[in-house]
C-alpha cells in the first residue's frame, strides 16, 4: 500500500507564495507519476499539474507561469510551488501517485490540503 501526506496549506494573502509539499511511503516502485488536483466547493477535482520521476511536467492553462511542480525521487516527495495566488485558486489541493502494480496502474490519494487565498 502506499500513504500520501500532504502539508503547507492555509489561509494566504492573495499574491502570496506557498509552497505545498506531499511525502509518499510504502510501496514506491521506480517508475511513477506524481501529480496536484484541487477541488473547490461546488466543483468537480481538476488536475493541476503533474511530473514523471523523470521529471517531465505538464501544467494546467490555469496555473501556467505560476505554479510550479517538482518532486525529490530519494523522498519519494512532490511538491508544488504556487506563486500570485488568486482568490480563485482557493480549494482542497489533492496528492496523487500513480504507479504500475499488478499488471494495472493504481493511482493512491492524499487527503487534501485546504489553501484558501483571502485578505
């Protein structure tokens, strides 16, 4: 099985910075996706960005030029830098891995980070 935990989430001024982290353990095979999804209320859970372990990214329209994604592979850690916070970008941040098991692919959930953006 595998655990995601997220962390760095809160109330931020609309400009700001965070940076939300997510640590994966358990199984974690070499070869894996990473990726971020928000949720806001009333809203279906949109992907916001995503990273191979080897590192290629795919970012949404939405956050383009202001977030940015990353991961640390010996910590099994992705993290998402988000820059020029709207209030818009408030919502449950979700950590999703996805890896080959099984002969399927599996993805694993966190359970959310709320980042709420408000002066």
């Amino acid at each position: 099985q595998v655990q995601l935990v997220e962390s760095g989430g809160g109330l931020v001024q609309p400009g700001g910075s965070p940076r939300l982290s997510c640590a994966a353990s358990g199984i974690i095979f070499s070869i894996n996706d990473m990726s971020w999804y928000r949720q806001a209320p009333g809203k279906e859970r949109e992907l916001v960005a995503s990273i191979t372990n080897g590192g290629s990214t795919k970012n949404a329209d939405s956050v383009k030029g202001r977030f940015t994604i990353s991961r640390d592979n010996a910590k099994n850690t992705v993290y998402l830098q988000m820059n020029s916070l709207k209030p818009e970008d408030t919502a449950v941040y979700y950590c999703k891995l996805s890896q080959f098991s099984g002969l399927q692919w599996r993805n694993y959930w966190g359970q959310g980070t709320q980042v709420t953006v408000s002066s």
